[in-house]
C-alpha cells in the first residue's frame, strides 16, 4: 500500500478558528495510514512553507484542514498550482461549500428545501426590528465559518443585535435564518453515494460547538430512527446539495426536520471532522466500514 501511494502529507492544523479541532483529525488520520503501512508525515501550513512539500517528496495529500484556509478553496488552488494531488473537493466546491449565503442561493434556485434567510453585512448596516418580524426567532451564523464557530440564537431585538455583533467578530457577512424547531441530521458522503443518516440530540438547544467537542451530553443516532422513506428522501436531498455547490469525494450535508416532517437543508461540509468519533467515521462504521478503511478510500480518492 506504501508503494501505492507512494509519500503522503496529512495537512493538519493550520491557522482558521477550528485548529484545535484540525489537529485532533489529522492526528487520528495520520495514525490510521501509519497503522496501513503507508509513508505519511504531519504538516501545519501555519508552521510551514507549503512549498516543502516538494521538497520532501510528498505525492500526495489528506487535507484534514477545517475552515478557512484549509476548507475554502485556498489549499486547494495551491496544490493544484504545485500538481499535487489531494483529497476532497476541488477549488470551486470547497469554495461554494464554505460560503453559507451562497450555499442557500444555490439552494433556493434548485428549489432544494432550505430554512428561510436573509444575509446581513456588517458595512452595509441592518435593520434588526424589521428581521425579528419577518422570522420571528432565528439562528445567526458567520458565513465562512465552520464547527458552528460565532452562531447563536436570537427571538428579539436585542439578542438579535447581541448574535450579530458576535457574529461580526468572525466574518463581514452574516447569514440570519429562520429557526426550525425540530429534529437535527446529517448524511456523511463517501465516493458521491450518501452513508447511513445520523440524528444529533443535544439539551443545549441546537449541536453548537460545545456539543459537538466539550460535553458528553450530545445523544448519536445511526441510523436515525426515521423510516425508510424518510432516510431515502433525505439521502437523495443530500447527495443533490452535495452535487449543486460541486463539491465532490467526501464530505457532510446537514439538515433538519421541523415537527411536521419536513426536511430542510443547512449546509454542506467539504472537510468535516475525522476523529474516530466523529460523524463521517460514525456513519462508514454503521456501513461497515472501519476507520482505517475510511481514511485508505479517501486517500484513494488521489489516484
């Protein structure tokens, strides 16, 4: 398999608001090829001249960079100026992906279902009154962030004003969607075929990034206990997103469904998180699909 592969770089770290989470996948990625015999080494763009990869003879790359810089396009075109191959999306799927506003335009115009949305920028001013009328309580999110990094919610005014200006802190651009009280899903994508649907349960109000990394209080379901109607609407909903913002390889698409059974999608997700237990490893187990064979069929991916 070494010889197959021949030197491969797990881009791991880097310097966007979701390193911590970064270094914890590329760790358990580069041990899983370790442990498959295959050559791999650590590398942190935010420590290192990307340039030494070629230097070091790498031939190949397992991106396990979250957010910006590393999941936005930007590694992407760097390595595909260097002729190097990677895992996941190319440029423009990673790039569409990570831009939420434009993520729900796409949506909107391929009549996918999505959440209702404005988009509100921090240098054009914004009418906070006139939002809370139109949606009532809403979910506030910076639009190229990830691992729910400067979301929350508000239900009037002035939680409104607070959920923007924090928001703000991250990004120039703000999504403002209308909250859906219901059950959260993802459908982790491998190869362009949707695995089993996972359902998220937390107490904390919605998966935030306290529940997905800091307390053991989030409940996982997979497969979620929805019927075998519902599991292939979603699937098929999913693998269209996937397929709409050109995103390709592997990767998450969120949704949830309000209390009258109706699917909305989120987002999609072009480097989700790769630690054993995360929710793409969570699903190809319930595929039967060890975490090792995951990270080799991503990683085949490159050839």
């Amino acid at each position: 398999m070494s010889k197959q592969f021949s030197k491969v770089a797990v881009l791991l770290g880097g310097s966007s608001a979701e390193r911590e989470v970064s270094l914890k996948s590329g760790a358990a990625v580069l041990k899983a090829l370790l442990q498959q015999g295959i050559d791999a080494i650590a590398f942190d763009p935010a420590e290192r001249n990307l340039m030494e990869l070629k230097t070091l003879g790498v031939k190949r790359v397992f991106i396990a960079l979250h957010g910006r810089g590393g999941e936005d396009g930007t590694i992407q075109g760097a390595l595909e100026y260097m002729g190097i191959p990677y895992t996941g999306s190319g440029v423009l799927g990673s790039a569409l992906a990570m831009d939420k506003a434009r993520c729900k335009h796409l949506f909107e115009s391929a009549k996918l279902s999505t959440a209702k949305y404005a988009v509100v920028d921090k240098h054009t001013g914004f009418d906070a009154e006139a939002l809370i009328a139109e949606f009532g309580k809403v979910m506030v999110k910076p639009s190229h962030e990830g691992s729910s990094i400067g979301m929350a919610q508000a239900h009037d005014v002035t939680s409104l004003n607070q959920a923007l200006q924090e928001a703000f802190k991250f990004d120039d651009q703000v999504l403002v969607e209308q909250w859906i009280t219901g059950r959260e899903f993802t459908v982790a994508m491998l190869g362009g075929e949707p695995l089993p649907v996972i359902e998220m349960k937390t107490p904390r109000g919605f998966y935030d990034y306290e529940a997905k990394y800091k307390v053991n209080s989030t409940e996982y379901y997979c497969p979620a206990d929805i019927s075998a109607a519902h599991t292939q609407q979603l699937q098929v909903m999913a693998k269209h997103a996937f397929e709409l913002v050109g995103a390709s390889g592997w990767g998450r698409v969120d949704a949830m469904q309000d209390e009258q059974g109706h699917f909305y999608l989120l987002e999609v997700n072009t480097v989700p998180g790769m630690t054993e237990k995360s929710l793409v490893p969570m699903a190809a187990k319930a595929q039967g699909i060890t975490f090792e064979q995951l990270v080799v069929r991503i990683l085949e991916q490159t050839l």
